[in-house]
C-alpha cells in the first residue's frame, strides 16, 4: 500500500537482480493520469478519474506491456509495483457493465511468480509518508490520510488472502533486511523443480 516501501524494493531488486531483461517498466497511465487532472498540489487524480476508469487503464498497459515486451526468448523478467490486487484496492470494483470481460481479460494475465507483499501497519506508512514528504500529505489533511490507509489495510488483507501465490514481507524492517527477505523468497522458487512455462505463469518476479 502507500507508503509500504515498494519503490525502494524494486531499486533493490533491479540491482541484485542485474542482467534483467525486461526490469520495471514505465507507468505511463499514471503520468497521463497526472498531467489531466493534477494541475496544482492541490488535487489528486485518484479523486478526479474514476476508480474504474484507472483500473481499466491499468489492466490494458499491463497486458500490453507483457506482450510486447516478450519476444522469441519468452516472458520477459519484469518487475511491477502493483499487480492487479493493488487496482482492486486502489481502484474499486469494475463498473458492472463490463466486470466479467474485464475480470477475463485479468484471467489471461500470467500468474506473478512470486507475488511479494510488503506489509506494514497504517501508523507506520503514514511516518514515511510524512518523512519523505509525499505529496498526498500535502493534499489530504492527516485525518483523511490516517483513514485512507487504516481502508487500505483492510482491503489488501482481504485481496491478498484471495491469492495463493503470495510471499509475504516484513515491511516494518530496514529496508537491506526487506530486500533479504525478497531475495531469500526468489532463490527458493529458483530451487524447485523446473516446470514448463505455460499461459498462467510469469517467469520473473512482481511485486
């Protein structure tokens, strides 16, 4: 969630992980986002495109980044911030008029491999926030932002408990001790018995 240490996971994991092939790709939705509807530091996109709009968004680049980015080698190795668990937190259900072609559209994903989960409580996010002076603080006041992340703990606990190829992480730790924890949950899976990729499984890690 916001705040739980996911960018400086994945700076971590791009170094240790060197030669990837694939690494994180660009969230450009996020920046078209901004550009429209974050004229000042006064508003936030998420409160002005809606939820389900930005998870359609999000489901399509997704699925176009994974296709073109993979060639004759196969699946690239990628490393996401978010997979579709965070759009369901962060963006609410689909419209109804669309939900079941969108939610097959999600089934033609790869399965993540592993799907890392930085747990943290809310009071904690919310020091980071305030130390590293993310703009929402500036946006929201401390009540609305306390709340917002108490109701996204709540919401991943209940989508990730969903998921069955989740490896949980201790985000409450210094950041080398989380990056151990990651690296220490992608040499097991290296060690199991080889499989043959198939249309549900991703060959790199996403967190």
């Amino acid at each position: 969630m916001d705040g739980a240490g996911k960018t400086t996971l994945i700076r971590g994991l791009e170094t240790l992980l060197r030669p990837l092939r694939g690494s994180r790709p660009s969230r450009v939705t996020a920046d078209i986002f901004r550009a429209i509807a974050e004229p000042d530091d006064t508003v936030l996109y998420q409160a002005v495109v809606p939820g389900p709009v930005r998870r359609l968004a999000h489901l399509v680049e997704l699925s176009a980044q994974l296709h073109y980015r993979s060639g004759p080698g196969g699946r690239p190795d990628l490393l996401f911030e978010g997979w579709v668990q965070s759009w369901e937190v962060q963006c609410g259900p689909y419209g109804e008029q669309h939900r079941a072609w969108l939610e097959q559209m999600e089934d033609l994903l790869p399965r993540p491999d592993p799907l890392l989960w930085l747990r943290v409580p809310p009071a904690l996010a919310y020091e980071r926030m305030i130390a590293r002076g993310d703009r929402r603080t500036r946006v929201l006041t401390p009540a609305a932002l306390r709340a917002r992340l108490v109701e996204q703990t709540d919401s991943y606990e209940q989508v990730m408990a969903r998921a069955d190829n989740v490896v949980e992480l201790d985000g409450t730790q210094p950041p080398d001790k989380v990056l151990a924890q990651a690296a220490s949950a992608l040499e097991a899976l290296t060690r199991r018995p080889s499989a043959q990729p198939g249309p549900g499984n991703a060959s790199g890690p996403v967190e």
